[in-house]
C-alpha cells in the first residue's frame, strides 16, 4: 500500500503545477483525510522541499532521462520530483520505500506503461545521488540551476547586491522556515507566554527584532489548548517589524486598508493598549470572515471592521492619523515560507503589480489627514514594487514625505534594519528575514522629516 502522507504529497504537487491552486491551498486540502499528525508533517515537508528544489530535481531528471520534463506526462513528473526530493534530502526515509511508492502511483495515476522508466530513473539516481550534475558556473547557472530559483529573478539579485549575497539570499530560500509566533499583548506578555508554552512542551527562543515575537525551536504550539486562547498569532517576524514600523499609539484612528488575515490589525491595537479605533477593511468575503476571526480571537475591542475596496475613493474623510496599505504583491519576499512563489511568479507581473500598488496609494492618500502619516509596505523583494512605487507617488503627491518612526530611530537593533532614505528593508542574506519592505509617509506638517 502506497504511504497515504506519499498520496497526499503527489496530489499537492501536481494541483501547484497545474496551475490549480497555490501551495497553502492545495496542501491543506490533501492533508484533510490524514489522521496521523506524522502523516500530516511528511506529506507537507515532502511536497515543500519539492517545489523548494524543483528546478534541481527537474534538472537531474533530463539529465538520467534524457528527455526534456516538456515531453513526460505532467503527473509522471510530479512523481518523479517528490519522489527524487525524498531521495536526496531525507535520508531517513528507506529509498526502496520510494521507488516502490513512486512505481506503484505511477500506476494508479494510470500511467502503468511508464511504470519501468519511473522504476528505472530513481534506482539510478539513489546510487549515484553522491556524484549528480549540478553547475556551479557561471554564477546565473549555480543559482537557477543548483540552488532552484527562477533565473529572471537570480539574475536580478546578482545584478542588485553580487554573487556571495545572491548565492547567501538563495540558500536561505532553501532552508527550512521556522514557525514564528508574536505574543497578543492585550493577554500576556512575550516571557510569560514562552513560560506557558514551555509547561505545554512547547520550546522557544525569542526572535531578534520584533519586540513580541517567539520562534518555535521544538514541539508544536498549535496542537495545545494555547492555539485556541488568543495569546499568540502565528505571523512571521519581518511581517512582525512591518506592524512595528507602523507605529500605532493609543487613541489613534488608523485604517488598515488591506487587512486580512489581521496580523498587523491586531498587532497595532495591541500597541495601542486597545484605545483608539482601528478601521480595518478588505475587499473579498472571505478575507473579510478570515479577518474577523482572527480579531474576534484577539479580544480587541478598539477594531471595527468593514468590507472595501482600496483602489476606489475611500469612504472616509481625511481623517485618519494613520493609514496602512500592507499591499497585494508579488510575495517574492516570501520564497523561503511559500515556495510555489517563485515558479508561479515571472517578471512580467511586476508592472501590473506595482500600477495597483499606486493606485492603492493614491486613493488611500485620500484618508489621511494633515500631520498624519501613510505607511506603505510589501512582502516583495523587488524595487518595482517598492522603491519605485514609492518614488512615483511622492512626484504627485509633493505634500507627503519620508518620515521615520520614533522607535526605529530610538533603537540601534531596529535602526539597523532601515535604508538610508528611512524605509524598513529586510534582506535574507543580512538579517536572514524574509524580503519585506515599508516606509512612512507624513503629510508636510509632521515633526520629523527626511529628505525624499
């Protein structure tokens, strides 16, 4: 009998390379009948680590095969990449269980006259895994190829920050993302937190920058009676900083115009100690469901929450002390947790991308009122989205300029993490974060400025 983590690994590989769903959809979807919570991890580290190092599996596969991955049948494909992933990166699964599981779903995916070929590849490739064919030149080959990133994108960070930090920047994609976890301050503090999870054999360290955050170094924190209470949310800790950066205080009125899933909605009105009002909005239902879960768990009571559309004139007044636009991107910042990312985005994405963006902005701009500020911010590693979304809208908007939060300025820890024009920059091979961006934006007559 096939390994059922096996199945539902094969099901979510090929749902992503069929363009039917993104990899958080269609893993959970197929881990839905595993009882096993093993069968539940393995399934999900095998069809992770599959689409991680697609691009070197594939490359090792036409190297054996002979045939380009365009000419094999898609579902003998995704077989033959979990299946060349188990081999050569989990040493502790038997590779006799994995040829024999990759034969026989050969067949059950109704591709028995491959099944000898299947059998064939991956004998080969389990006794010559110590000696593969992976380049290591030119620089462009070593990290399209050997370290599976698209080479668009490759070719963008070799040309942006050199070879050591581009080759540094993809193996931090490649490396396993530990489950973060900020502390819900309106209900305990980040040490008392970490001592209950510890009681519940749940050990963490505390992260580097965010203030609240808790990186989960063993057990599991969301199969305790905690996931449940509202005193952690799991959000990864460069988002942490971009809702720090944000610099919410009590009794402000802030809207959060692209709220969902509600991280950094909830983060701020903890900031806030729950004074003030936080109008947080979202366009799509369902995002708009998910966001009130996740406020109706955190107990804020300051967050009222509205369904909108960001890129239409907003239905407010310019009377927001701050506005926060966490804008739909590209998710290229994003490629170590997710990464389907980085086969299901190209470069011709990111000129649409970034004229929503501005739009976003524009609109937006709209709602906050004099002195107040606008921080804009992505999960995308790309200055299309960033810089020059920013950039564009300070040329049309001459009363805004870059401003930098009283925090970032008082902390060397968080200081450090800003660019020389005042935006929050994390970059993979610095601050071995996530690639997130924002910067602060105020109306003409705040306090402290920069020069934009």
């Amino acid at each position: 009998m096939i390994a059922p983590a096996r199945i539902a690994a094969y099901e979510t590989v090929l749902a992503v390379a069929t363009h039917r769903t993104d990899l958080p959809s269609a893993l959970a979807r197929a881990r839905t009948p595993l009882r096993d919570e093993r069968d539940r991890a393995l399934a999900g580290e095998i069809a992770t680590g599959t689409l991680r190092w697609q691009a070197a599996l594939d490359h090792v596969i036409q190297a054996f095969s002979g045939r380009p991955i365009a000419k094999l049948d898609r579902e003998v494909v995704a077989i033959l990449r979990m299946s060349a992933f188990q081999l050569l990166h989990l040493d502790r699964v038997p590779a006799s269980a994995v040829v024999d599981d990759a034969v026989q779903m050969t067949k059950r995916a109704g591709k028995r006259s491959a099944s000898g070929f299947v059998n064939a590849l991956l004998r080969r490739l389990s006794r010559e895994r110590n000696c593969l064919p992976m380049p290591t030149e030119p620089p462009i080959d070593l990290l399209s190829i050997t370290l599976s990133h698209p080479r668009w994108l490759a070719a963008r960070w070799l040309d942006r920050y050199g070879i050591d930090a581009a080759t540094a920047w993809a193996e931090f994609d490649n490396s396993p993302a530990p489950l973060t976890l900020r502390a819900n301050t309106l209900k305990t503090s980040r040490d008392d937190l970490a001592s209950t999870l510890r009681a519940a054999g749940v050990d963490t360290d505390p992260s580097r920058f965010a203030p609240d955050g808790l990186v989960v170094t063993g057990g599991n924190p969301l199969l305790t009676p905690l996931a449940h209470t509202g005193a952690f949310v799991v959000q990864d800790e460069a988002s942490q900083l971009v809702g720090v950066y944000a610099g919410a205080t009590a009794g402000e009125r802030v809207l959060d115009a692209c709220a969902s899933p509600g991280g950094k909605t909830t983060q701020m009105a903890a900031a806030m100690g729950d004074r003030g009002t936080i109008v947080a909005a979202d366009v799509r239902g369902q995002r708009v469901a998910l966001l009130a879960r996740t406020v109706a768990t955190s107990s804020a009571q300051s967050i009222r929450i509205v369904q909108a559309d960001a890129r239409q004139p907003p239905p407010f007044r310019a009377t927001f002390d701050l506005v926060l636009v966490d804008a739909p991107c590209s998710g290229l910042g994003t490629i170590r947790r997710d990464p389907d990312v980085r086969w299901r985005r190209t470069a011709a994405d990111l000129a649409p991308l970034a004229s929503m963006q501005r739009a976003l902005l524009d609109s937006l701009a709209k709602a906050v009122r004099p002195g107040g500020r606008l921080v804009y911010s992505t999960c995308s590693s790309e200055p299309d989205e960033n810089d020059a979304v920013v950039a564009a809208f300070l040329e049309t908007h001459p009363e805004f300029a870059r401003s930098v939060p009283p925090m970032f300025e008082a902390n060397p820890g968080l200081r450090q993490l800003l660019d020389e024009q005042g935006a929050l920059r994390t970059l993979p091979f610095r601050d071995q974060l996530e690639a997130f961006y924002a910067v602060s934006l105020q109306t003409d007559d705040a306090r402290v400025l920069l020069n934009s």
